[in-house]
C-alpha cells in the first residue's frame, strides 16, 4: 500500500484534502499533518512513498521541509501543492520538489500524479535507483552550452531565438527548462513540447532571471558528456525528420524531436552521480538501466506517459503498448539511424533495429527513404570513439 503524507498549516485545507481523498483509503496509506516538523516525525517513524506539501507555512515553509526530506529520505516523491507562486520561491524549489500543482485546483490532477509516480516507481529494478533518482535535482549542463546560454543572455541585442537555438542541443537545459514550463509554476494552458515555445512562453528576462540570477542550469560533464549531448541531438534531428518524412502534426513532430533529445537522459543523470567512476562494472550500470532511469525521472518531473513510454523502451520497442507507428519506433529508429551513421554501415540489415518492428506496419520500404532524409541533413559531428560507449 501505497504512504502519503499531506502537509498543510490551513485547518479547512487539511480537512477539505481529507475528504478529496477518501476514497483512495483502501489504496493509500494517508496521514494528514499542519507543520513541517510534524511531517517529519511522521517520516521518521515510517518513511513515506510520497510527501504533499503546501508552501507557505509558519516556521518551516514548504521548500525547507521537502529539503530535509529529500536530504534524509530520497526515494520519497516530493510534491508542492500551493497557491503561492513568488518566482523566487519557486526556483528553491526546482531542486527539491519533483513537482508543483497548483491551488486550489482539482484533486484528480494530484490523484492522477501520484499514481504515475508510484506506476513508474513499480518498474525500476532495484531500489538503489530510485534513491539515485530520487537525489536528483536539476540536471548538469554540457559546459560549452553552459557557457554560451550565459553568455548569449548577458548581451542585450539576444533574441529568443538564439536562446532557445542553444537550450535545445543540450539534454540537461532542455529536460530543466520543460519541467519547469509545464509545471503549474507558470500555468501554460497546453502542453509545450517544443523549446522555441518554452523560450518564448517565458521570455528573455524571465528566463534571464531564471538562469543568471537563481542558478537554473549547472555546469557539469564527465569525459563522456560531449559525446552524448552531440549524439542526443543527432538523435532529436533523426527523429524530426522521420516524422517530417511521414507527414505527421506539428506538434508530433515536436514530441519527436523533444524525446529524441531526451531518450538518454538516463545517462546524464549517470554522469552527474558517478563522475569519479569510470569502472567497467559502472559502465555496464549505465549501458544496462539508462533508460529505466531516465524515464522514472521524467516521470517523476511530469513529463507525459507516451514521452516517458518512448524514453523507457527507445532500446526495446517491442515491450510497448501502441503497436503503431508511435513515438516509441520514431525514436528507436531515429537512435540506430545515428549510431549506423557513425559505424558507417549503409546495410538496412545492420541497423540494429528491432526485428519484426517494422514489418506488420507496412514501413520496410520506409527505413532507406528515412536513411537518406537523415543522412542529407547536416548534423553536428561527433567523437566516434567516445560515442561508441554510448550505444
């Protein structure tokens, strides 16, 4: 059964969430406290699989509670239920909380979140992992992207553009700045799935502020943090141009580039937790769970399912639910299109694509007209050697 904690100082908020969620007590095991240290008695007597908290309370507001927690139990889910939305409050809480719902709101959105938590939560093999998982904050940014994002909204003639032109080639700004954006932080009334749109939603001196002023991106990076943040971008183009090939919407062709630049998120979230290793028993970690990890991330960050989905099977899309043409095969086919490129074998049997995936949709004849769209456009070139360690 499923703990959850509830925090909050307003008597009628707890009551009112009580009632909510009366009908989940034969699932969840559910304690609803008023105060920070109150919360954390209750943890240390029986650690919960999910701490709700409100923001503002006396003593110890939201942001210090959720620190603790995370410091002290982080495999613990840590979400911000509140109607407080100060942006400077809000960035203390990107590194802590996993996600932020608004108040008041409807209960089915904090349901639904909770059960996906606890869904992704379900397919990680070990518990070691979600404790990894769990420590993560923001992720760690490739440092020449790092720098150039800084120095690029330090000019005063910067453009969207321009922005969103360097958040998008690296994996870390990207995952950060999507969370953030559709969080209920700043309230977007769609889904934004395209960092263009992010960049714009928040404009240049909200994200200025964000970045230069309370610390949203980190610099970071291991030896192998070029080769991935250049193959993860091939990847994100490969899968953009699949979807162009196959006429689909805008806003799948948007999806298909955003996961393609994230389906080895795992990696970077790795990297950012065992940069002093470079065992071969750690590389056989990463090379074996990237993608379990990675997803319960995004999971965890709110990312929707079908991303997610794409994320945890881009090495196994046979495992998926959809048997169609998803995002699942565009970015599993878009990740072998690259690493062919890079091995140089133009064979279509040597793609290292899944057998039978293709096939009961009619797409074989597709594979060499996607091939050649991919290999006409002009992608970044990448070190082979390092990036062979990340297939």
């Amino acid at each position: 059964m499923i703990r959850i904690v509830f925090v909050d100082d307003e008597p009628n908020v707890i009551e009112a969430m009580r009632r909510a969620m009366h009908g989940m007590r034969k699932e969840w095991d559910m304690e609803f406290v008023s105060s920070g240290p109150e919360a954390l008695k209750c943890l240390a007597r029986n650690p919960a699989d999910v701490i709700v908290t409100d923001m503002r309370m006396p003593g110890m507001d939201g942001w210090q509670l959720l620190a603790e927690v995370k410091s002290l139990y982080p495999q613990t889910v840590r979400l911000v239920l509140s109607g407080y939305a100060e942006p400077g409050a809000i960035m203390r809480l990107v590194g802590t909380a996993h996600q932020y719902i608004a108040k008041p709101g409807e209960s089915e959105v904090l349901k639904t979140a909770i059960a996906q938590t606890q869904l992704m939560r379900r397919l990680l093999s070990s518990d070691e992992i979600a404790l990894m998982v769990g420590n993560v904050g923001t992720l760690p940014s490739f440092p020449k992207a790092f720098q150039e994002i800084s120095s690029c909204l330090k000019q005063p003639s910067a453009t969207v553009t321009e922005a969103a032109h360097i958040i998008s080639r690296d994996v870390a700004m990207t995952a950060n700045i999507m969370k953030l954006v559709n969080s209920a932080f700043f309230g977007a009334r769609r889904l934004v799935t395209s960092v263009d749109r992010a960049v714009a939603f928040l404009g240049l001196d909200t994200l200025s502020a964000l970045v230069l002023g309370h610390g949203l991106f980190q610099s970071g990076g291991s030896n192998a943090t070029e080769a991935l943040w250049s193959h993860s971008w091939r990847t994100a183009i490969a899968a953009r141009a699949i979807a162009n090939h196959e006429r689909l919407p805008a806003p799948r062709v948007d999806e298909s580039f955003l996961t393609g630049m994230l389906h080895d998120v795992g990696r970077v979230v790795f990297a950012s937790r065992t940069e002093s290793s470079s065992s071969a028993d750690t590389m056989m970690q990463v090379d074996k769970h990237h993608a379990e990890v990675g997803a319960y991330l995004l999971g965890l960050w709110g990312f929707p399912s079908h991303i997610v989905a794409a994320v945890a099977q881009h090495h196994t899309p046979s495992q998926r639910a959809d048997t169609g043409f998803d995002l699942t095969t565009i970015v599993h086919v878009a990740d072998r299109l690259v690493h062919r490129e890079l091995d140089g074998n133009s064979e279509a049997g040597e793609f290292g694509i899944e057998p039978g995936l293709l096939e009961p949709l009619g797409l074989t004849d597709h594979l060499s007209q996607w091939s050649t769209a991919v290999d006409l456009l002009e992608i970044p070139q990448i070190d082979q050697e390092s990036t062979r360690q990340n297939q």
